[in-house]
C-alpha cells in the first residue's frame, strides 16, 4: 500500500509538471508561410478607398480598379517558393508589362523582344508562361510582405497581410494621391489546379 501511494504522488507531480510545460503551436508566421507557398495565386479584386477621382470636371470617381484593368493583367499569376522567391507570369496571350501589385511606381521596362520576329514550327504545341518579374519574398512579424524585384526597377514593397487563410488572401497598402491617402485592397484567390510549370 505504501508503494502504490508513492507511486500515485510520483504521477501527480509529474503530470503536474507537465502540465505547467507548454507545447508552442506552429508559429503565425510559419502559418502564413505554408499558406502563401502552398499555390500559385490570382488577384480577383482589386478597391481603393476612398475613390480615386479620375474626372475632376465631372466629378467621376473609382472605387472598383479591377474592373478597370485589361484581362491580361486580371489573369496574372503571383507564386512564391519555400526559398523566398516569387514569380508573377500569365499565359502565352499577356503581353503587358504591368504587375500583380500596383502599388510599385515602374519605371518603363525596355522591350527588347516586342519586335523580335518569331518563326512558326511544326511540333506538340506546350502551354508557354510569360514571366513578368521575379524577385525575393519575405515576412516581417506576422502580417507584413516584403517583395523586392530582382531587375532593380522597383524598391522593396511592403504590404500589409490583412487576411490570411488557405484559398484567400487579402493585402493592403496605401499611397498619397494629390495629398490625399487612399488604401488599397487586393484581394487573391488560391490557384490549386494550375500548373505553372515554373
């Protein structure tokens, strides 16, 4: 009897030591991580608050930019790699310049192959990608993404995660326009089925 009671104390203590030890979860940013590289992503809206007026003289105002842009860019593509890298590219029809985040101030990009004549041949036609930029990505605490293009053309962008789940993102930043501050919001949608073949 005495050993049983001793052994019964010996669990108590050690169960209750255990349970002053904690077992950290996935951090935030882990999560945010995992998620961001999980698949390709796809902006589906695109809002700034509040309206940019675009007509002084008929007072016309925009709060929708999605809406305003060609397809092309509403198709572009955005993905990151577990290596901080990051691509944004769309199918063989873009043939814009411009980028997923439009909160970069771009300078005009040579087009050295615009004019480049291209030769038809015969053979199994292969989907083809054009890649607009590629550069690093990285986070800062739990809710900042930092883009910095490898070309030079743009300085580290940083935006604000507003939202983060598996199949949405929802990412934010502002900028002064005419004195006034306007926030953006993009809004992307997990791409599970496309295979960019990057």
């Amino acid at each position: 009897m005495k050993s049983f009671f001793s052994i019964s104390i010996t669990s108590f203590l050690m169960l209750a030591y255990l349970g002053t030890q904690t077992i950290s979860p996935v951090s935030k940013v882990s999560q945010v991580k995992q998620i961001l590289t999980a698949n390709p992503w796809k902006q589906v809206a695109f809002n700034v608050s509040p309206a940019i007026v675009m007509d002084e003289e008929f007072g016309y105002a925009v709060e929708d930019l999605y809406s305003m842009q060609d397809e092309e860019i509403q198709n572009q593509i955005i993905k990151f790699d577990n290596e901080g890298n990051y691509k944004i590219g769309s199918g063989e029809s873009a043939l814009n310049n411009d980028i997923l985040f439009a909160s970069r101030k771009v300078a005009p990009k040579d087009r050295e192959r615009e004019n480049e004549d291209t030769d038809l041949y015969e053979g199994e036609e292969s989907p083809t990608v054009n890649i607009f930029e590629t550069g690093q990505w990285q986070m800062r605490g739990e809710n900042k993404l930092v883009l910095t293009a490898d070309d030079g053309r743009m300085k580290e962008e940083v935006l604000t995660l507003k939202y983060t789940e598996y199949n949405k993102v929802v990412i934010t930043f502002t900028q002064m326009i005419k004195g006034k501050e306007h926030t953006f919001t993009q809004i992307l949608e997990s791409q599970p089925f496309i295979d960019l073949g990057w």
